[in-house]
C-alpha cells in the first residue's frame, strides 16, 4: 500500500502516473488538507483518502508531498503512528533525509526525491538519494515508482538542493523562454499561434536531438551556427545581454531559496 500525504499538483501526478503504470487504485492511499480536495481525488481517481495518521498507520510506503514549509508539522503528526520498516520518500524542496529521520525518532528508511512537472506526460526528470537507514533494496523501491512517470538518476544527497535548481525548476526556465521567443516571433510578424507552434515544435525537436544523437550540446549548436550567417548574430545578442550568466545567477539563487525554504 502507498500513501501519498498532501496530494497537491506533484502529488496528483504522480497518484495519476501511477495508475498508468498499472498500480490499482485499491492499492493507493492519498490525503489532503481540504475537504473537497479529498472528494475531487476519490472521484477522479477512485482511491481512498484517509487522514495523515491513518496513512501512517497503514501503508508499506509513505510519500510526502507537502510543502517545504509545512514538513515539519505533518512529520510531528505522524511521527507516533510511524514504524522502523515503513518507506517513507520525502518529496519535498530542501528537506533532508535527516531532517525527516530526526523527528520521526525511529531509524526508519528515507529517500530524498526530487522530481518536476513533466511527470504529468511520463516525462519527468526524478533524483533520488539514500538517508542513513535506507539501503539498495529501499533506493530499487523508490525507482520503481518513479521509473514509469520519467528518468530516475542516483545522485548524493549533497548534490540534491542543486538538482532542485537545475531539474526540478527547470521546466520554468523552457516555459519563459518559449514565452520570450514566441513574443520575438510577434514583434516580427507572426501570428500568436503560429509563433507557438514553430518554437514548441523546435524545442521538442532539439531535445529529443540532444537526448538521443549523444552529441555534445555545443557540437550541436555549432552545426547549425555559420559563419556570418543568422544563427551567429543572435548568439552574439545573447552574449551581450549576458544571458549565460543571468542563467547561471538565476539557478544559483534558486538553489539558495530552496534552501531558505527548507530552514523555515
């Protein structure tokens, strides 16, 4: 039995990729703060919700969805109710492995998970890392509930707040540039739909390039970069307005809110 406590947009998709995979609903546990919150889950999807204590008590693995800000209130909650041989996967930006094993009080297995919004489509990009009590059968558990919503990588744990910059934002960074790019395609002519549709389809088409050739990324933006032609001159724009950088800034801070987040 799985339990999925506090079943907001990432838990509900990964509740949804679940039962895609061919998990039964008799087989999914969910819990929600809000009372229309519970009933739209039980008529959505057919599963039961119970309370957070209740979730505790009776599921195998236990996945929290809260918010950062909120982790410490549901762990305290449910710490009695909280047995040494339960999974429990915390999914939550910025909470440790150890924050969660310090106030359940018992050496129950954790793994830190952190994935993003493209699990809705069975493309998402999940990190995972062990806590001190969790071992490779807890870590082969975890990939298996992740590994049919999307790509699962093993990462340390000291690596997971700049995962959380990087992967876990990272659809957000795409979302802007298509948004911007698709504005460019305006200034210039283009119909709205038009522009989406041309820079969509482009950006599909490059990512699936880039995952499947095993090119580098810049050998790739070099084969369409020639000399003196227009790919080059709007590269330059992009150096001059220090767009790699305001990048590297950007997920740098993104790391450093996760992080702010996660100390309350």
């Amino acid at each position: 039995m799985i339990a999925i406590l506090g079943t907001g947009k990432m838990g509900e998709a990964l509740l949804s990729g679940l039962l895609r995979a061919g998990f039964k609903p008799d087989d999914i546990m969910a819990t929600a703060r809000r009372a229309e919150r519970a009933q739209a889950l039980r008529e959505t999807y057919g599963v039961r919700t119970v309370s957070n204590a209740e979730a505790a008590k009776v599921a195998d693995t236990l996945v929290l969805a809260v918010k950062p800000q909120d982790m410490a209130t549901l762990l305290a909650e449910i710490a009695p109710y909280v047995p040494a041989d339960r999974l429990v996967i915390t999914a939550a930006a910025g909470i440790t492995t150890s924050f969660v094993e310090q106030r359940l009080g018992v050496e129950v297995p954790v793994v830190r998970v952190m994935s993003n919004t493209p699990i809705r489509f069975d493309e998402a990009m999940s990190v995972i890392s062990a806590g001190a009590h969790a071992d490779e059968e807890h870590l082969k558990l975890t990939e298996g509930l992740l590994k049919p919503v999307g790509k699962v990588l093993r990462i340390p744990e000291s690596q997971q707040d700049a995962a959380t910059a990087l992967s876990g934002s990272g659809p957000a960074y795409f979302f802007y540039l298509v948004e911007a790019m698709v504005d460019a395609g305006i200034l210039l002519g283009m119909p709205r739909a038009a522009a989406l549709d041309m820079v969509t389809q482009s950006i599909v088409g490059a990512a699936v390039m880039l995952r499947d050739s095993g090119e580098h990324p810049v050998i790739l933006r070099e084969a369409v970069t020639s000399p003196g032609g227009t790919t080059i001159a709007a590269i330059a724009e992009l150096e001059r307005h220090s767009v790699r950088a305001a990048f590297l800034a950007a997920i740098e801070a993104a790391r450093d809110r996760g992080r702010q987040l996660a100390s309350g």
